[in-house]
C-alpha cells in the first residue's frame, strides 16, 4: 500500500456525534456509503451529524476498478427502506439529506421506483430540507431516470468518474457517452433539479485529459462538480497513479469555475457527497 501524502492524512475522532450516528444507522439497519464504500470523511462527517444513505442494499450488481462495495447477487428489497431512511434523516434534523444506492442491473428499472419512495418518504418527514440524489446509470433507460427526476428531488447527482481514455479500465460495465447522456437528460427535464456530477484523479489521467471530460459536463448541463483524489479501497482495486497537490486541485477548481460550472469543489478528500449542502450554495465557502 502506496505511502499518504501528509495533506491526506487524517486524524480519527469518534466523539461529539459519531455515537449517535452509528446507533442511528445501526437502529434502522441502514446502509451508508460512508462505511461501505471506506470513505475518508467519514470521522468528519458522522461528527457533524450527518451521513450519505445508500439504498437498494449493500451489493452491487458491478464491479467497478475503484470501488469498495461488495459485488455479487443481492438480496430482494427492503420495502420499509424508505421509511427508516426518513425516520433517520428526522432524527439527525438534517437541512440536506444525500441519497445514493448501489447498482441493480438485476431489477426491471433499476431501483428508480424505490429511489422516487424513499425521496417522497424524506419529503413527507422533513418538508424543509433539500435532497440530493446520487444514482447509477439506470444503464441510460430514460424512463428510469425520468421516475427519479419527477419524484422532484432538489439535487440530481450521476458521477462521470474518470476520463473518457480509462472509463473502459475503471468501469467496465458503464460508459463515458451513456453517463453524459444521464446528465443531459436530467439537464433539460422539466423537473428542473440542480444536475451535479464528479470526477477522480489519480487514476493514470493527464491534466488535459481531465479538462476535456469537465467541458463534456459542463456541455451536458452540469452545474455542480466535485473532483477529489483517488485512494484504493483495497487490495486487488486499481492502483493510484498519482496524489495530486491542493495547489494542483486549485488550479483545477479555477479552470473548471472559468467553463461556467455554478460551483465546485475539488480537493484531496473531497467526495460526491462532502458537504454537499455547501456545494449548493453560492459562492462556496472556503
């Protein structure tokens, strides 16, 4: 395992709300891609009350070079998973709620449906607060997507992940064309939600090559983008190629805020979901 660069290092804290959060999740046998996916804010993050829900169980239909969530046959649906993701939301009085899920090939829609319930079960416990989605790809079926978008969440998030050149490398069962297509179909529904979307360095990418799939983006309609620095999950992932500086990462934000994306976010630990509610505000604060 590659040596960390000290700017990621991070100090581990479970204090203030961490306790709650775990027993909160544990509670209503949720899953989050904090945990799942070993997410390095997670200390941060649970801290401040707050947490990613994943949805649709804890297995996933692909396998992803990057990703650390478990592949294989997953289990059916929880139908009251949408009422504990609510339940939970309520009880950590979150202003933001971020929602995202494995991928189900397996299911005829993807989970669309179960996405639109668990956005409407949030909505109905707390009216006030914004809600992020990040999905899959519903491999591209536009009926799928459109389920989502018109359960009216306030955020649609789909990662495009890495460059055109790896997407066949690092996600072999997705792709860089059906991806954009995702976004630009949530771009000019008339739902009319925030489109967002995120990258990845450090997986053997050029600086040249990341600017090409931020004008892609921003050409599909994105507004909001997130890039933050790869790190292997485990064993037997893909290997880092390289840790990019926070000086570089500046630059990147600077060159991504000049193609007219409404905000980004871009450093080392920073995630599809990090701070998300943040990501919404404009400007974005330091």
């Amino acid at each position: 395992m590659q040596r960390l660069p000290t700017w990621i290092r991070q100090p581990l804290r479970t204090d203030l709300h961490y306790g709650a959060v775990q027993r909160l999740i544990t509670k209503n046998a949720l899953h989050t891609v904090c945990h799942s996916a070993h997410c390095p804010n997670q200390q941060e993050c649970w801290n401040r009350g707050t947490a990613t829900f994943m949805i649709l169980g804890n297995t996933c239909t692909r396998a992803c070079k990057f990703c650390n969530i478990s592949t294989g046959r997953p289990d059916l649906l929880d139908a009251e998973e949408p009422r504990h993701v609510a339940e939970a939301a309520q009880k950590m009085n979150l202003r933001h709620v971020v929602i995202t899920s494995v991928t189900r090939d397996d299911l005829p829609d993807g989970g669309s449906a179960h996405f639109a319930a668990t956005i409407a079960a949030v909505r109905a416990a707390l009216p006030a607060a914004t809600i992020e989605v990040l999905t899959p790809d519903f491999n591209g079926d536009t009926v799928a997507i459109n389920v989502v978008l018109e359960a009216q969440p306030d955020v649609f998030n789909h990662n495009l992940e890495t460059v055109r050149r790896l997407q066949g490398e690092i996600r072999p069962h997705a792709g860089y064309e059906q991806s954009l297509s995702v976004l630009r179909h949530a771009a000019s529904s008339s739902a009319k939600a925030t489109v967002k979307s995120g990258v990845m360095v450090g997986l053997g990418e050029t600086d040249d090559e990341l600017l090409e799939a931020f004008r892609d983006l921003r050409a599909a309609g994105c507004e909001l983008l997130t890039v933050g620095q790869y790190l292997r999950p485990r064993n037997g992932k893909h290997d880092v190629a390289r840790f990019v500086t926070p000086a570089a990462f500046a630059q990147l934000a600077a060159a991504a805020r000049a193609m007219g994306f409404r905000n980004v976010a871009a450093g080392p630990l920073v995630r599809s979901s990090y701070r998300a509610e943040e990501l919404t505000q404009t400007p974005l604060p330091v």
